[in-house]
C-alpha cells in the first residue's frame, strides 16, 4: 500500500508546516506582519534541540521544551527590539524590516558555527510495524501525536484562557482591545511568544524526522508554512493547520507521482492560485477597501 | 432631447453580503442641475456615490448617462465617459505637486503615446506642454497657482479640498459629484467654498450632486434635494417640501436624539 | 528647456565616465577584477533603476526581480551558445522575453496589492527559477557554460539607454499616470487612469530591464546556475531601491553603487556581508523608512542649494 504511506509521510510533513504556519497566522491576525524570521525561529529552535541532546545528553521531551521556551523568548525578543517601532509604519517598511531580521538571524547563526550541516541524532528506535500494508514508524507516529497536542493546546489556549481571549480581541480591534483595558504590547508578545514556541517544536520534530539540519534550513520551509497559512486564510488559526495538512500531503503526492523536483514549485503555484482567486483563503471572508 | 435626463438612476442598489447597502435608489438629475444628497450618517450617500462612479457595480438596478448604461465600467472608464467626482476622505496625490495632481487628471484627454514620450519625440513636447498650460488655466482660476510646485500633502486643509475639485474639473466632466466638500471648513471658507462652486456651474456648464451635511448649506444652494435613509430614497423634492417633510424630519430628528444618548 | 539641459549635462557627463574607465581599462591600467567590478556596478544599477520603476514609481511591490534576471541570463545564453547568434541580439531577446514573463506575471498580480503582491511576486520568481531547475536543455541543476562577452562598452551602453528610458517614462504624463497609482490608486482610476495598464506597463518595462542585465550578467560569469537566482538574489537588488529611497531614481543608482562595491571588497567573507546588508536594511527601515533620499533626487538638492534654505519655490 504504497499510498497509505505517501499520505502518512505527507500528514507528517504537513504537520510540521501546520506548526509553523500557526504563528504565521498569528502573527498576521494581530499586527499584519509577514514575519519572515518566523521561518528563522524554526531554524533556531532546531539547533537548540540538537545541541541539547548532543551536548547535554538530554532526551527528546525535555529538549523539545528547553527548544520552546528559548524560542518563546527569542521571538519575544525579536518583536520588541524590531518590529515594536514599526507598529504604525507602512506594511511594506514592515515586510522589509522582516526580511532583513531573516537575513540577520541565518548569517548571525552561519558566522558563529558555520554553514555546514549537522546530523540530528536518533532519539528513538527506528522501529515500526506494519499498518495496512504501509511501514509506519514508531517515529512518525510520536511526531504525529506530539503535533496534534501542541494544536490541542493553542486551541485551548487561545479560546480558554485571558490571553487567548485577549489575542483574539487585539486581533479583531486593537484599539477597542486597547479601550477595554487589554494590553497591547503584552498581547502582542505572548502571540510573539506562542508562536515562536510553535515553531521551535516543529524544529525539534523536523530535525528528528528528517535528520539533516542547516542554518538556511528555515528558508523554504518557512515560505512554505506561509503559503499553508494563506492557504488556509490568514489570521485564522484553523485554517493554518489544515492548510499545513493538505500542502503537506499535496508535496507528497507530487514527489510520489514522479515530479520531485518539481515538489517546491507546487507550493508557490498553490500560493499564486489561491491569492489570485481567493486571497482569503479556505476559511477566510472577504474584505475590500473603504472607498 | 430637450426632456432626456443627463444622469437616470434606475432602481440601482447594492448587497455586501446579505447586508443591503443602498436599494432602490432612484435619481433624475437634469442638465445644469445642482442637486443635493442628504441623510444620517450610515444612509448609503457614499455608497451611491461609489454606485454611480464604477467603484461598485450595482447588484440591481440600472445606471444610464446620457442615455447610456454604465453600471459595470471600471471607474475611469466612467470618468472618461464624464462623471467625476471628490472623496469624503480627500485622497490627493500627496506626493506629487498641485500642479502634476491636475495634470494627472489631464491624462485621459492628451493624445502623446508612451512611445514617444520614451523617444522624446515632437508630439511629446507638444503634449505635455498643452497639458501643462491647461493645468496651469485651471489653477488660476482655483487661485491655487502660487502653490504650483508645492507638494499637495504641504497644502493647508481648505486648499486641499479646493485642489481637489479643481482635479476633478479637470478631468473634464459633464457631472460633478463632491462628497461633502464643505466638511472641515470654517464659515468663511464654507461660504468662499460655495461660491467657488457656483461659479464653476456658471463657467462649465456642469450639472452637480452633492452630499453634504451643513443643511444651512444644502438648503441655501441646492435647488433639487434627495433623502436617503438606511439606504433607501426617504423624500425628494424642494428645499422647502424638504424642510417640511415629516419623514425626513423623523429621520433627523431621531438621529439628534440618538447622538445625545452616545 | 531646463530639462533638455540637465539631459545633455547628463550625456556629457556619462561620456566622460564612460572614456575615462575605458581608458584604464584598454591601457592595463584596470586589471580584471576592478574592469569586472565596474561591469558589477553597471549590471546592478540597472536592476536597481528597473525596479525602482516597478517599486518606487508605480508603487507596485515587486521582491522577485531575481526571477527577470533569471529568464535575461537563460534566454539570451540560449541566443548565444545554442543559436550562435551575435550577443547583442542575445540582449535585445532576453530583455523581450523577460518583458513577457513580466506580462504574465503582472497580470495575474494586478488584482493583489502591498504584502500579498510581494509574496506572489516572490513565488512566482521561484517558479521561474525551479523550471530552470528542471530543463535539461539549459544544463538543470548543473548549469550552463556560458562565453564571456559583457565588455565595460556593453555594460554601459545597457545602462545610459535605461537610465534615458526610465527617466523619460517618469517625466512625462505616463509617469505621473504611473506615480498617481502608487499615491492613490483609488483617485486615480477616479481620475480617469487606467490604473491596470500602468501597472502591467511598469512590469513589463522594469522586467524587459531587469532580462538586459541578465543577459550582461550571464555572459560575465562562465557559467550559471538557477541557485544564483533565488530569494537572496531579488532581495540584493531589493535592497539597492530600498536604501536609496522609494522613489528616488538617483537613491538607487547611488545605493548600487556603494552596494557593489562594499559586497565586492567582502567578497571572501559573505557572511559578514550578508550581517552588514541585514542590519542595513533593519536600520534603514526603523529610522528612515522613506530610505536614505526619500522620494528626492540628486538634482532636488542642487536646487535646494542654489536657492538658500529652499523656501522660495519660485525661484529658478
């Protein structure tokens, strides 16, 4: 059953794109910020993970937390040193500053260790057991099931608790949000924080299942978790994941049909379609200018 | 000919959503008209306004100017056709100067190809220097000439709304439409404002529609007024049927008292 | 009669840089490297000043310049390795075919507009560059040799004609046309500018630019790659608009320049050109975000000089 596991590989994948896209959206919803270093966070966040577990001998989890909570800060950081000043700036003064926060964050990260990759080790037995038909590890499915807490979680977090509720009306209208007693700038810190944190695991999650990891390991997938994020419409979380699913499984597809070079121009095809035909996304609602 | 309204609104509304905007908006306006369109706020003045200039296509209803359909051109399809208009919210090029700002309105009228302004050809000199002269006419007449050169976002608040008619003069229009163009004036101004408009009609032969929200203004100079409320045609006639139209009375009257309760 | 004069001081001036780098070069004064580095600069100011036509006159914004650059390179390669025709017809099609790719990609992006646009742009150059990646014909991933025949006469031919055509363009109505979009697209179309064909021309004439350097780029190098077209490539010539100014023609020649030379002397340490080129960017945009010149140019300050503290307005 050659497809069940092309589908399993593409809902791993996707999975990871899924995590990342989620503070894409965000992001997006709250300050209407491509931020373009979220792709960086990940990256960074993966070579926490690795240097957690080859330096300090840790296990899988812990360094999958110590990956979040440095990325949670580190995103942190980043917001309130660089995009703080640029609330009322024009988008695209905005999408530049992001840009030049990526470039800073790949080079800084190439100047103090290096270009050259690095294997991640094996965390766990490469064992695996048969499902119909597909050979499923024992991997993929700790991979799968760790994703899907962490979406559990931000779901909960996001509609449970005050500063769930506090992102959702900063993102509606910053400025009621404001009149109602919320605090911008913590808000805007904690989606900073949350997302990153996201990002983080997935860049725990893609060095475990894929091996390999790079300083410019961010760029690509990074784009791509953007493209699931608008796919799935923008500032809407849901939406994030599902877009991560299906450009997941879509990629898989192509590849297993033949066309694995083609697989990276699939996404920005997906991308170019959706924003020329629906620039809202599967689950978003149009808006157009008042004139 | 004589009979043929210059602008016939036909039973023209819009929906965003299932939210129904404007319906049934049913306008007449005769050559050489100064008409006014008035309403609370959230009426759907604006919206006609975007109705009629092709920056919303009707999903009802017709538009016919001069006898022709409109509804559906793209808006400076409309423009060219003879109909322009100002912005509530004035939107000039602020980086351009007072003098280019009326040029870009010039555009659609001179003739020169890309070709040639690339080329520096002979038609390009002419042109632009036609253009130019025009622009320069209009200014006078605007008394904006001395700003020329300055850049439109450096103009103070009353001049830029000047400017901005001037613009859509310009453009060459048989119907002018201004969007409150008295709005943020002092009396003064208000008053020079309605002059400059009086004279304008005179020296352009146009026919105006104009939403405002100074009734002492709208009464003054109107000779025609349309009510619109919650997006529909309240009351039309005279300033004086208007003045005295119980609905219409309602319809204010009830937007005073709900501003005194916010 | 100003303009005509600032043109031919313009003319006089190129013709003197023109003959003096020629000089050097022709005598052996100029080796290789710093020859090269001046076909460098002229190649960068023309996707400088392109973009800036996309960019900085029309508003539109465009950060896959790289993936024009690519089809120039590509297409007029072909011209000159598989069709052995003469280079200068290798520059005149990969400009054209890149105008096309132009065309096709401003089309479909007319109806995005600020962030979303640039990421499309930014997708669609990728696209470009993968279909690079995937024709055997051109060498894929390998790449395709390519004979050096970009001399200092050539560059700099590419270059006076583009600076005359773009500045041509903007001061003219058309300009203005294109100007009024990116100031207030809504006025505009109100105004009766057909706010589209202004943008698919903005498109088709800064890609047709951006095809010229990549024929002149293509044919400095041995050989090319499609890596040598990705993200980082459009974000380069991203950054020369950028810090020059959005909207300042001579704010992006200068920045070029200054660019290319500063990435040329940290040629063997790219990473910490990378740093300095990501820091500029970040602080260009928190400080002064309108760039270092605005929307000014070089002969706004002139003017500012001759008449004291630039207040009187009248006088010329």
């Amino acid at each position: 059953m050659e497809w069940v596991q092309q589908l399993i590989n593409g809902i791993s994948l996707g999975s990871i794109y899924a995590l990342i896209a989620l503070g894409y959206t965000m992001v997006y919803g709250i300050i209407k910020l491509i931020n373009f270093a979220h792709g960086d966070v990940f990256m960074v966040g993966s070579f926490i993970g690795f240097y957690s577990i080859t330096v300090f001998n840790l296990g899988f989890f812990p360094a999958l937390i110590i990956s979040m909570a440095a990325c949670a800060l580190f995103g942190v950081i980043i917001e309130r040193i660089a995009y703080k000043r640029l609330r009322n700036a024009t988008r695209i003064a905005a999408l530049i500053t992001a840009i030049g926060v990526s470039l800073l964050i790949e080079y800084g990260v190439i100047y103090i260790r290096g270009a050259q990759p690095e294997a991640y080790p094996d965390v766990f037995s490469n064992r695996s057991f048969a499902f119909l038909g597909a050979q499923i590890s024992i991997q993929s499915i700790l991979i799968l099931s760790v994703s899907v807490v962490l979406m559990i979680l931000l779901q909960f977090i996001v509609h449970k608790t005050k500063t769930g509720k506090a992102m959702r009306a900063v993102s509606h209208d910053t400025e009621a949000a404001k009149l109602m007693g919320i605090n911008v700038d913590n808000t805007i810190s904690a989606t900073f924080a949350i997302g990153s944190a996201l990002a983080g695991a997935a860049g725990v999650i893609f060095g475990v299942y894929y091996t390999k990891i790079d300083p410019l390991m961010g760029v690509i997938p990074g784009v791509k978790a953007f493209v699931a994020a608008v796919l799935g419409g923008i500032g809407i979380i849901p939406g994030a994941m599902v877009g991560g699913l299906v450009l997941g499984v879509v990629e898989t597809v192509v590849s297993a049909l033949g066309f694995s070079l083609w697989r990276d121009a699939a996404a920005f095809v997906i991308l170019i379609l959706i924003l020329i035909f629906r620039p809202s996304g599967i689950f978003g609602k149009n808006t157009r200018e008042k004139v | 000919m004589e009979n043929k309204p210059l602008l016939e609104v036909k039973n023209a509304g819009i929906q965003f959503g299932g939210l129904k905007a404007v319906q049934n908006l049913n306008i007449k306006l005769n050559q050489g008209e100064l008409v006014g369109l008035i309403g609370p706020n959230g009426a759907g003045k604006t919206t006609s306004f975007n109705l009629l200039t092709g920056v919303y296509v009707p999903t009802e209803g017709d538009i016919l100017f001069n006898g022709e359909r409109i509804n559906g051109l793209q808006p400076f399809k409309v423009t060219r056709k003879g109909i322009s208009r100002t912005f509530q919210n004035i939107r000039l090029f602020n980086e351009l100067t007072v003098l280019d700002n009326v040029k870009v309105a010039y555009h659609s009228l001179a003739t020169h190809t890309m070709l040639s302004s690339i080329l520096r050809l002979p038609s390009h000199f002419k042109g632009e220097r036609e253009m130019e002269e025009k622009a320069l006419e209009f200014l006078r007449i605007f008394k904006l000439e001395k700003y020329k050169d300055e850049l439109a976002k450096n103009l103070p608040y009353g001049q830029q709304r000047r400017l901005e008619i001037a613009r859509a003069l310009a453009a060459g229009p048989q119907l002018l439409l201004l969007d409150e163009p008295a709005a943020g004036m002092n009396p003064q101004e208000t008053h020079d404002l309605m002059n400059l408009i009086g004279f304008v009609r005179e020296k352009f032969d146009l026919t105006i529609l104009l939403i405002e929200h100074d009734m002492n203004l709208v009464m003054g100079v109107c000779e025609r007024i349309y009510v619109l409320d919650h997006g529909q045609l309240l009351a039309e006639g005279s300033p004086e049927e208007i003045r005295n139209h119980p609905k219409v009375i309602e319809a204010y009257l009830g937007e005073e008292v709900h501003d005194d309760n916010a | 009669m100003k303009k005509s004069k600032q043109f031919w001081l313009f003319i006089i001036a190129a013709v003197l840089v023109y003959a003096v780098v020629q000089f050097f070069i022709a005598n052996g004064t100029m080796n290789q490297f710093y020859s090269n580095t001046f076909i460098f600069i002229a190649i960068n100011i023309i996707l400088a000043v392109s973009l800036h036509l996309v960019i900085g006159i029309t508003g539109q914004f465009s950060i896959g310049h790289a993936g024009f650059l690519a089809v120039g390179a590509y297409i007029s390669a072909i011209v000159t390795m598989k069709l052995d025709l003469p280079f200068i017809v290798a520059i005149i099609v990969g400009g054209m075919v890149a105008a096309l790719a132009g065309l096709i990609v401003g089309i479909p992006s007319l109806r995005l507009k600020g962030d979303y646009l640039a990421i499309a742009t930014l997708g669609f150059a990728e696209i470009i560059r993968i279909v690079f990646l995937n024709i055997d014909y051109v060498g894929g991933a390998a790449g395709m040799q390519v004979s050096h025949l970009t001399t200092w006469t050539y560059a700099f031919v590419c270059l006076v004609i583009t600076i005359i055509v773009i500045v041509n363009f903007t001061n003219s109505r058309h300009g203005i046309a294109a100007i009024s979009v990116r100031e207030n697209e809504i006025a505009s179309d109100a105004m009766g500018i057909n706010t589209t064909y202004y943008k698919v021309a903005a498109f088709a004439i800064g890609s047709f630019f951006a095809g010229v350097a990549g024929a002149l780029y293509s044919h400095n190098f041995y050989i090319i790659q499609p890596s040598q077209f990705g993200f980082l490539k459009s974000f380069d010539i991203l950054i020369f608009v950028v810090l020059g100014g959005l909207g300042s023609l001579s704010g992006a020649v200068l920045s070029a320049i200054l660019l290319t030379v500063v990435s040329t002397y940290l040629q063997g340490y790219p990473e910490t050109r990378m740093i300095i080129y990501s820091l500029v960017l970040i602080l260009v945009m928190l400080y002064r975000p309108k760039g270092l010149m605005g929307t000014m140019e070089i002969t706004d300050y002139f003017k500012l000089w001759r008449t004291p503290k630039g207040g009187d307005q009248h006088g010329k």
